[in-house]
C-alpha cells in the first residue's frame, strides 16, 4: 500500500507556517501536524515536572511517555496533556523559548521522531516545523520553507499574542527571534535550514490568502489536491 502523501511546511516561527499549514490541512480535508506544539508540550511537562532543561536522558524519557492528545481540528484545535487543556500555555512565548532548548538535545529529537511519523495517515498530512522535510518526513510529496524578516515575524508574533490577551512587546519579541532562529539554525541535529528539494516563499510582503494561494498553486502541479487525489507511491 502506498504512504499517504506529506505536505512539509518548514521555516522559522513567525513566517506564517502555523496559518498557512492549518488552512491548507482543512482545504484539503487532510491530517495536521503541529510539530512545534510536540516540543512545546513536553517543555510544559518537564516544567511541571521540574526536569531542567540540561537533563537529557529524563526529557527523552518524558518525550517518550507523555500522554498528549490534540482535540478538534486544525482550525480549532485544543491540547491535552494527560487530560488537562494546556493550550494556552502552548502558546505562550516563554514556552517556545524552553522549547527551543530542549529540542536542540539529539535524544530529545530521537524520542519524538516516531510519535510525529504517527500522524502520516490517508488521505494525507500536512506538516509543519523545522526539520519536516529534512528529517521526519523526507520523501514527502511537496517540501515548502516559508520565510520572513525577523521584523515582519515579530510584528505577527505581538498581534498574535495580543488576540490570546497575552503582553506582546515588538522589540522584545524581534530579539528573541533572532536568538531562538540562531539557536535553531546552528544546533548540531536537525537545524533549521531548507531541504535540498524544498521550494522557498518568502512572506514579508505576501499576506495569508497570497502566501495559500502560492502553496496551492506547487501542490496541484504535483497532483495534490485534496480528499486523497494524487496520492503517490
Ligand atoms: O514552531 P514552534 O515555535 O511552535 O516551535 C517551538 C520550538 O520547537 C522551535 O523554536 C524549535 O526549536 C523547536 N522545533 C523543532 N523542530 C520542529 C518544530 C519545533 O526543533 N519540527
């Protein structure tokens, strides 16, 4: 039986993945991973654990066991970890911060390989994140790698968290940007770059609709429209 096809939609936060990649899980009636929601759940576990973030092999053993379920869909989604609504705190940035730690741990990365490769089910998945199209899912059908200026991201970022009621300061946010993407980009697995057959949309100047309707477009070139159309070996 053929794989079901993935969609990767990878690139540093603020560039628009989140939106793009949940609007084009629903217009095409496919599965949605949120790859950065998986290493933001286990930093709020850890935390409510008192795991630091220095402590590998207790983090991959967390990664291993947390109990995590996404209720909804990609529109409307709710995180639970064991049973308990965490979304706002998934959201929150000192969360992605964390995250961004523990994820440049290889074992860390190990443990949560499998449980990400889960979410691969017919008629298809989009997936977004970072190493989505380099490592987790890396013969997916289209490989995208949005990006944005560290400005551009950090105004989206405030106008986010301020319609979660969250403080949002921009200059802040723009440092903090610029620290997590060299994090992300230099760490030794995994980093944050674009895969050899990834196609790169910069949105800085491209709205969502602009943005949806390029990844749109490079998906039905390749036959991936929709309800299990296109599916290849
Ligand atoms: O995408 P998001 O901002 O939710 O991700 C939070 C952090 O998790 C990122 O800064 C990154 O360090 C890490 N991450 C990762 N690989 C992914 C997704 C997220 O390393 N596939």
């Amino acid at each position: 039986m053929s794989a079901a096809p993935v969609i990767c939609i990878d690139g540093p936060s603020g560039a628009g993945k989140g939106t793009v990649s949940r609007a084009l899980a629903a217009e095409l009636g496919w599965h949605f991973l949120d790859s950065g929601a998986l290493y933001r759940v286990l930093a709020i576990a850890a935390e409510d654990r008192a795991v630091a973030l220095t402590q590998v092999d207790a983090l991959a053993a967390l990664a291993q066991a947390l109990e995590l379920a996404f209720d909804g869909d990609a529109m409307a989604e709710r995180i639970l970890l064991y049973g308990e609504d965490v979304t706002p705190r998934v959201r929150a940035e000192a969360t992605g911060e964390r995250a961004s730690r523990l994820a440049a741990h290889p074992p860390v990365r190990e443990a949560l390989l499998e449980r990400q490769r889960r979410f691969r089910m017919p008629p298809g998945l989009v997936a977004d994140g970072r190493d989505m199209g380099t490592v987790v899912f890396p013969d997916a059908a289209l490989k995208l790698f949005l990006i944005a200026s560290p400005e551009e991201r950090a105004r989206r970022r405030a106008k986010q968290l301020s319609q979660l009621g969250l403080d949002a300061n921009v200059r802040q946010l723009t440092a903090g940007i610029r620290a997590r993407d060299e994090r992300d980009r230099t760490r030794r697995v995994a980093p944050l770059q674009p895969a050899e057959d990834a196609r790169v949309v910069d949105s800085t100047t491209l709205d969502i609709p602009g943005v949806l309707q390029q990844v749109r477009t490079l998906a039905a070139e390749r036959g991936l429209t929709g309800r299990g159309m296109g599916t290849r070996s």
